[in-house]
C-alpha cells in the first residue's frame, strides 16, 4: 500500500541524484521508494543509457567496453535531456554512478551537469555486504559486473579493501561536486531487513532540500 503522497507545499518537483558502489541495494532501495510513495519519478541510469546508445536491455558487456570518453559525452547529452524532460508535479531521481569501476580501475563519471541537480545522495553500506550482494548477483543472475581485476583470483579482503576505496573516493566526489555547485549532499546508510526505514530517512532528507531551496 502507498503512503500519503508529500503535502504541495512539501513537494516541489526538485531534482535529486542517488549513487552510490555497485552492488550496495540501490535497486531494493529504489523499489521499496516507489511501493511506498507515487510522487517520484525514477530514471534507472544504466537501463536508460543503453536504451539511449541504441544497446539491448541488459548489454553490460557492451557498454562496459565503450570507450569512457564517448560514454561521458553520450552521459552529458542524456542527462541534461533527462533533467529537461522530466515530469513537472513529481521529484525526479536519477539512479547512476559518480564513479565508474572496470577490473579494478576507478574514472570519473560526472560532469557539470551534476551541477544541475537539487540534491546528491550516497547510499552506502558495510563492504563485507556489497561483495555478498556481487557475488550472490553473479551466480544467481549470471551478471558480471568486471570490478575487479582479471583474473578475479584475488582473495576477499582484497576485494573489501577495494571496494571500501572506491566507496571513499565517491564521498570525495560528492563533496567536491556540492563544494563547486553548492547543493546539499546526504549519506544514507543501507540497513538489511529496513528498506522502509531507508526509505523515509531519503524522503525526509528530500522535504530538508525543498525548505533550503
């Protein structure tokens, strides 16, 4: 069942950008979000791109192989149409990456037009957890995600270890963009067996960008 949907004064159609390390519950996150609320318009940026590179839907393998400076222009232009087209009466969120990670190797993935958004949050989670998630994902649903490097013979506190840098050098990132552009920025921490709990803590931190702005 849906909650109330954010009074009018409350809602004001703003714009907010979720990130955050492959594999730490965006998805599950972002599912409760639009069970629990109809006044979100989620935009899932992987999904979105591909469709937009003209790629089948679930081609990881070929976006992942696409030279990172034709994605990024590909990404500014995608952006900026998404940011323009979007639904006036509801707040938009776009679920993407700040940070790109391939075999191991961490390369920006955000331009000025992160400039354009009301808020920037980083769902993060304990490391231990999010290669859990990678590795329950890559048997059960046979999706490579390529963050580590080849061969993937490395041992687990390998793996924690870079996945702990690649979440720290994306709170950098995100600091960084909310410096240049001075928007509000927010952590949430993903708590198993709490998504709804999660998903109220975003919607508050949501009515706190609305009052600032």
């Amino acid at each position: 069942m849906q909650e109330k949907s954010f009074k009018e004064k409350e809602l004001l159609a703003k714009k907010c950008f979720i990130g955050g390390v492959s594999g730490v519950g965006k998805s599950t996150f972002l599912e409760k979000l639009e069970e629990l609320y109809d006044c979100f318009e989620i935009i899932h940026g992987s999904k979105y791109f591909m469709r937009w590179l003209g790629l089948k839907e679930g081609d990881y393998h070929s976006l992942q192989s696409m030279d990172d400076n034709i994605k990024n222009k590909e990404l500014n232009k995608m952006m900026r149409f998404i940011l323009a087209a979007k639904q006036k009466n509801k707040t938009l969120l776009v679920d993407a990456h700040y940070l790109r990670i391939k075999e191991g190797k961490i390369s920006d993935a955000t331009d000025d037009w992160a400039g354009l958004f009301d808020g920037l949050f980083v769902l993060e989670d304990e490391p231990e957890k999010i290669l859990a998630r990678i590795k329950s994902d890559s048997m059960n649903l046979k999706r490579n995600r390529k963050i580590f490097p080849v061969p993937e013979n490395s041992d687990d506190d390998k793996k924690i270890k870079l996945l702990r840098k690649y979440h720290n050098r994306t709170v950098e990132k995100v600091k960084k963009l909310s410096n240049k552009f001075n928007i509000p920025y927010f952590i949430i921490k993903n708590k198993d067996g709490k998504v709804e709990e999660v998903a109220r803590e975003f919607v508050g931190c949501v009515k706190l960008i609305n009052c600032k702005l």
